[in-house]
C-alpha cells in the first residue's frame, strides 16, 4: 500500500492571504493590511499569511466536498488550531484542520464562535471532507461594527497563478441566535472585501469578461462594475475607504509570465459604479494593503517597499526609512 505524506501545515495566525505564483519564479507583495501608520519613518514587513496549509498534490479544482462518513480516529491525524477575538473582546472564533499521517481520502475542518464571558458558544462547520481535486480551510473573514454577526468562509488552497485569495464563499452568523445565513455561494471568487457599514460585499469575477460584483448582504440584490483589463489577468487585493466612498482593486496582468507579469491599481466609485486607473501598469507590481486614510492608499511593490498613492492626484510618493 502506498503511503500519502500528509501535507505540511502553515501558519494558521495572521491578517491576510498572500500566496505565491506557482508558476513564476518571481515574487509578488502580500496582498494584506499593515495597520496604521504612525509616522514617514515607519517599517512596513510583510505579515504572516491567514489559515492555509499546502496541497498535497498540484490541483485546480478549489474546493473539497463533505465526505460520507462520519466518524474517523483523530489519533491519527495532525491538527493544527487557531483563535482569533472579535474587536469587541466579547467572542472568540476557533478553528481546527486535521490532515491524515498515512493513506487517507479525508481531513477533517472545525469552526465554533463561543462568547468570552458568557453561556453561548455556536458550532459553526464540523465536517469531513474528502480531499477530491482540491481542498478549503475555513476562516474568519470578518466581524461587523455593531457586534452582531460574524462572517465566515471557506478559504480555497489553489496552485498556480492564483495570487490573492482570501476566501470563495461568505456565511453570516448571527452572534445573539447561531443562525447562519449564506451571502455567496463559493466557487465564484477568491477575493472578499466587506464595506465598512457592513452593508455591501465587493469580489471581483470574471465571466465573458472581469468585473467587480458590488453585493447588497442583506439580500437587495448585486450590481457589477466592468474592469477594463486584458483576459489574462488577476483581480483582487480589493480595499475600502474608510468612510466606503471608494474601492481599490490590484490587478496582475500576465502573472504566469514572469517576463510580462505587471500589476495596476484601479479605483471604483461604488456609488457610479465606474472604475478608473489610479496606478498604470507597472513592472514593480504593486499590490494595495490598506487605506491611511479618505484620499491616501498604501502600497507595498514587489521588493516589500511601502509606498503610497494620492487617490486624486495618483501620485506615488515611496515612504522613507525602508529597509
């Protein structure tokens, strides 16, 4: 009997995804926040990347499926599990991944949210799932400014040119009753970015042709922006501004072509539903990590230099004191 050698398992703790191009030997910035900035002479370093571990096998295929069976002995698996706390401090959302030690089809994924100082604790995936073509951890993906729900998904494990890739699907949970509410559906997206007022879910999709998806959550419907980029490109790393009044989106044009791969930064107008270029093509591959504030975005290129573009003027500015 052949024996599987179970995958290795990756940081599970950190702030956002950042995978590399399996078929490119270069590297590309981490699609993920560095928090605030305090001052011009700050250092930025990429972050640690969010669940993920590595597939045992090249595969296309994103997802896994439940497996039919119920039960296994977790005595012979490894698991790997992680907590992270709301911004509240009021609940703590934990997961676990087991992978098998020897000849197995299945791993097995755990999520629960439990309430720190209190009697609810809502179990929230307890599945088997059978490894197919492809496999997901899931993953927190975000909590609403109220405190009330919590959003999930399950967060894909793809191979080749798939650079950002923070999630495929969106559950809501409401945190007072358990009730789970599916938003997305996955397999549509690898990218998720929530409004700061909650209300509306940006993912970028690609049909005849890419767009931006603009999702109402509660239910109202969706609305799509066109992208007017080349066929082989890659859409994601999306950022609101803080007050909502705009969206960036990192775009890698020729990923998979480590002597064409270049990188542009669009800005959506979610209200106009318009997008425009703030950054050109650009070989340095910026990829967009967070907004310091209504008009200021903040850039990392692909030698993790910061940078950062005024959102009127697009002019980019390198900030001092990196390394």
């Amino acid at each position: 009997m052949s024996t599987r050698i179970h995958p290795a398992l990756a940081s599970i703790l950190g702030a956002a995804l950042w995978l590399l191009a399996g078929c490119a030997s270069a590297e590309t910035p981490a699609a993920a926040a560095v928090g605030p900035a305090a001052s011009p002479t700050r250092t930025f370093t990429r972050l640690p990347p969010t669940p993920a571990v590595s597939s045992p096998s090249p595969a296309r295929t994103l997802t896994g499926r439940p497996a039919a069976s119920p039960t296994a002995n977790l005595e012979e698996y490894d698991s790997t599990q992680w907590s992270e706390t709301s911004p509240d401090g009021q609940w703590e959302l934990q997961g676990t991944v087991s992978f098998p030690r020897g000849d197995s089809d299945q791993y097995y994924t755990r999520l629960e949210v439990r309430q720190i100082s209190g009697g609810h604790s809502w179990p929230l995936v307890d599945a088997w799932m059978d490894w197919s073509l492809g496999y997901s951890v899931p993953a927190g993906i975000g909590w609403s400014s109220d405190g009330r729900y919590l959003y999930y998904t399950q967060r894909p494990q793809p191979d080749g040119c798939a650079l950002f890739v923070n999630g495929s699907s969106l559950v809501q949970v409401d945190l007072r009753t358990g009730r789970q509410r599916t938003v997305l559906d996955g397999d549509q997206t690898l990218w998720l970015a929530i409004s700061p007022d909650d209300r509306t879910l940006a993912y970028p999709h690609r049909e005849d042709s890419m767009q931006l998806v603009l999702l109402d959550i509660a239910g109202g419907g969706a609305q799509a922006v066109p992208l007017d980029v080349a066929e082989n490109s890659v859409a994601g790393a999306l950022a609101w501004a803080p007050g909502g009044s705009r969206l960036a989106v990192t775009v890698a044009i020729d990923p998979c072509d480590p002597l064409h791969w270049e990188h542009t930064i669009l800005l959506v107008d979610p209200d106009t539903l318009q997008a425009r270029i703030l950054v050109p093509r650009d070989e340095r591959r910026f990829v967009v990590q967070e907004w310091l504030d209504e008009d200021t975005l903040l850039l990392l290129d692909m030698d993790d230099q910061a940078w950062t573009v005024d959102a009127v003027s697009s002019q980019l500015k390198q900030l001092d004191g990196q390394p």
